[in-house]
C-alpha cells in the first residue's frame, strides 16, 4: 500500500506543486486548508506522516502539533513543519513543537521530498524501498552505490540523483524543465541543456559494451527510465 501523506497548507500554489510531486513519488496525498480541518481528516484518514504549514486560518499548525502529539493515537505520526524565513525560523528551533523535522520556505523540492523519505524511513523502515533494482542494475538510496551485473558504477552525485529519481518512476516521460525542477532543484537557473550533458554523463557509465541503455530519449518530450530494457535482451 501506498504511504499516505497529509498536507496541511492554505496556499494553493504549494499545496498543488507539493501534491503533484508527491503523487509522483508513490505517494498517497490527502490536502486540507485549513488548520481546525486537520484534525478531523487525521482521525477519520490516519496519514503516515503529516507536512504542516505554520500559519494557517482556523488553528495554527503549532497547535495542531501539540493537539497531534498529546494523543496517543497520533503522537507517532512524523510531521515535517513548513516555516516561513525569518519570522518563524529561530521560534521553532527555539521551542520544542513535536514535529520531527522542518523546512523553511522557499525551499527546494528535492531537499522536501528528502526529508519526507527519511521521515518516513525513522517511522517506518520497511516502507520506503532503501534499494531500486530494474534488470541488472541496482540502486542503494543510503549507501549511494549503483552496481550492474554487482560491478559498482561511479557516478557524480548530480547523476546519481538524476538515475535515483528516473529509477522511482520508471516508463515515465520527464521533460527536461521537470528534471531540473526535480534533481537540481526550482530554485536554481541553469540551462536545459544541462540535463543533456548529465543524462549523456550517466549514460556512459551505466552501459558499457554491448549492454543496452535503460534510458530512453523520447524526441521532443525528455527523458524516461525504460524499466524493460533487460527483457528485451
Ligand atoms: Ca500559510
């Protein structure tokens, strides 16, 4: 079964930029608005971890925390706390709120969705796969070490994110725009062109000989992890 993650944030762009890459991460997304919503939709659909915004309409996400952790049914749940920069960033290091983690906004959707899966990894070891395997090849997540055929392939951390993130959707198309978006972060500038460089990089390491390549070029669209390309041997 899918994880199941709440998110409990009032603005509408982030709650659907925040839904939709969840979603593509195997995720189950459930969102609320508003803060005196979340309790309900907890009890009636227990999440397995909760991403909580600070200011909220209705009751504010520090409440909601504290309420959530004085109950024993949902005193486990890990909660990764959203913060805006500057007013509530050294208030929540200072005060001891009961999320498990948190992330100051703007942040970077790579470093958000890290930290979910380590979350979730601490509450739960067996539900986020710690290795992507597809044919011969292997990806370990924590160790981060690729092998294919067991011959470890030495790939750049950029390459190696980028295979992580194909691995977890294979057959997926991804656009370069959501590449970047995805494995190097919103927030920075760089040229599509980039994600060319670095899928031709990763492609060198990966096959070698006659060994077919796992990544597809689709023209005019991006790139995707063909998850049958050892059946076609
Ligand atoms: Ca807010």
């Amino acid at each position: 079964m899918k994880p199941r993650i709440l998110i409990v944030e009032d603005e509408e762009a982030l709650n659907l930029l925040l839904r939709y890459n969840l979603e593509s991460e195997g995720f189950a997304v459930d969102v609320v608005e508003r803060g005196d919503e979340a309790e309900t939709r907890v009890s009636e659909h227990p999440p397995d971890l909760i991403v909580l915004d600070w200011m909220l309409p209705g009751v504010s996400g520090i409440e909601i925390c504290r309420r959530l952790r004085a109950k024993d049914e949902t005193k486990g749940i890990p909660i990764l706390m959203l913060t805006a920069r500057g007013e509530e960033t050294e208030r929540v290091r200072g005060l001891s709120t009961g999320a498990d983690d948190y992330v100051v906004k703007p942040f970077s959707l790579p470093e958000l969705l890290a930290r979910v899966q380590a979350l979730l990894r601490r509450s739960n070891p067996d539900q986020v796969a710690k290795v992507l395997k597809a044919g011969e090849i292997e990806l370990d997540r924590e160790k981060k070490r690729v092998h294919r055929s067991g011959r470890e392939l030495h790939l750049g951390p950029t390459e190696f994110r980028l295979l992580e993130f194909l691995m977890t959707s294979p057959g997926r198309v991804f656009s370069r725009e959501q590449l970047l978006d995805q494995v190097w972060g919103r927030e920075t500038y760089i040229d599509e062109r980039t994600v060319d460089v670095h899928v031709g990089r990763l492609r060198k390491v990966l096959s070698r000989g006659r060994e077919l390549d796992p990544i597809r070029t689709v023209r005019g669209s991006g790139y995707s992890f063909n998850e049958r390309f050892s059946e076609t041997n």
